[in-house]
C-alpha cells in the first residue's frame, strides 16, 4: 500500500480589515488614507462658489469638482449642502474663540465686540456678501444651522453682559438687553455694509457704547 499523506495544517486566516469606526473613518494598510488637506481645500472651493453663485446655486458635485475630491470625501464630513455652507462660513471668519471673562462687565463688552467685528473686517466684502446672501435664503434648516453656530455664541453672551451692565447702573435697566444687543448687531452691519464705511473693532465698541448710553471710561 502507498504510504498515507499527513493532512495539512490549513493555512492562516488572514487579519480582519479595520473597520471605520475603529479608524476615524480613514482607510489604514493598503487603503488610500485621506488626503491631507482635503477639508481645507473643500471648505476653500466651498467659499468662492458661495461668493460666485450664492447659496442658491452652490452644488455639492462641484465643490468637488472645484476641490478636486469625491462626492462621498464631503458627505462623510458635512452631511448636508446646509452644513457645509455654515462650515465654510465658520472657516472664512477664522478663530472666534471669545475672551474669557475678566469680571468688568465694559472691559469683557468691549472684548466680545473686538472678537466678533475684527473676523467681519478681516473677511471684507466678500464675506458679509455671504452673510447677507445666506440670510435672504427662504431655508429653515439653513437658519437654525447659521444661527446655532455663528450667531447665538456672541449674542448670548452679549445679552448677559448688558444685564450685569444694567444691574452695575451702566445701562438703563429699563431697557430689554436682548433689544439693545440686536440693534448694536444691526447698527455695525449697517454701517459696515449699507454704507461702507470701515470700522475698527475700537470704532464698533465705542458705536456700541454710545448706543446703550455708556459714558464710563
């Protein structure tokens, strides 16, 4: 009888793929990892398309096509031309960290004007022709997004440090703070886009200051 052939030990099963969620969404190994810089330069295709055509007739295929990337690259990112165009808003305004508080309630008013007006100077007029823009835009979600992330931040904390003003006697405590602060916002727009004329953020806190009826040093 021919000798019997020993079974084979089966060979090793090869190691289990990462999965996204244990990768932060990148592709690791063999995988195409993301490309470095792709969010700058989504966000920055995003920015000129807005200025060129609008928040009407931005379109997530050519952002990509602008950027030079996939459909899905954005998706996995903003989930939604809404989001990405409140993104790309947040990008153009830079960092808007807002100062920590110093326990004078002028001091830390005029430091949230400076932190709030300089971005809007920095970005020019290109940059508040996309505010306005996206403020004309009969879009709920649109709004919500824009207000939750870009406005609520300052005037939140606007609106509390006119109520310590007020209960400190620096402004007349008959006045609804939320009001003051909206016409503060409104009167620097105004004069920073309807009329043209260019403020620096010292200009705004004493624009601010003369409309809430401060004369404290």
């Amino acid at each position: 009888m021919p000798p019997q052939k020993s079974a084979q030990s089966p060979a090793p099963a090869p190691p289990p793929a990462s999965r996204p969620e244990q990768t932060g969404g990148r592709r690791t190994g063999r995988g195409r990892p993301r490309r470095a810089g792709a969010d700058a330069a989504i966000l920055a295709a995003t920015i000129d398309l807005l200025g060129e055509r609008g928040y009407a007739g931005l379109r997530i295929d050519d952002v990509a096509r602008r950027a030079g990337t996939a459909k899905t690259t954005i998706y996995r990112r903003w989930p939604s031309r809404t989001h990405l165009a409140v993104a790309a808003v947040e990008h153009l305004l830079g960092d808007r960290r807002l100062p920590q508080p110093s326990g004078e309630a002028l001091t830390d008013l005029d430091a949230l004007i400076g932190a709030a007006f300089t971005p809007l100077v920095r970005g020019g007029s290109g940059l508040v022709a996309i505010i306005l823009d996206i403020h004309r835009q009969d879009d709920a979600d649109l709004k919500v997004a824009y207000r939750r992330r870009i406005i609520d931040p300052v005037r939140q904390r606007a609106v509390a440090l006119v109520r310590r003003a007020a209960r400190e006697g620096l402004v007349d405590d008959r006045a609804d703070p939320e009001v003051l602060v909206d016409a503060a916002i409104g009167g620097l727009l105004y004069r920073s886009t309807i009329l043209g004329q260019e403020m620096t953020a010292e200009q705004a806190s004493g624009f601010v200051r003369e409309l809430l009826g401060i004369t404290a040093p």
